[in-house]
C-alpha cells in the first residue's frame, strides 16, 4: 500500500461504502507498543514469597 495517501481518496472509498472518515494521528510505533505481547509481573505473588 502506498504511504501517500489523499483525504480524497479516503473519503471516495468511505462513500461508496456510506461510512465517514476519522483521521488519527499517533506517534510512530503506538501501535506497535500496544499489541506486542507483554509478560505478566504478578506482584501479590512476589510479595507472598518474600513474607514465606
């Protein structure tokens, strides 16, 4: 896909499909950081191994 993308060109493809258009902009790797997996710290858990 090309990254030079005209707002008229959205906003053609949307009508055909009755939808309207919504413009975000998000700084660079937001996405990214969001749907990477993460490993879960259970703290509780630390906690309780430190008091035992």
């Amino acid at each position: 896909m090309e990254k030079d993308i005209r707002f008229s060109t959205y906003r053609k493809c949307v009508a055909g499909l009755g939808k309207k258009v919504l413009v975000i902009h998000l700084p660079l790797g937001t996405i990214e950081s969001m749907i990477e997996p993460k490993t879960h710290v259970n703290v509780f858990m630390k906690l309780l191994s430190k008091i035992n």
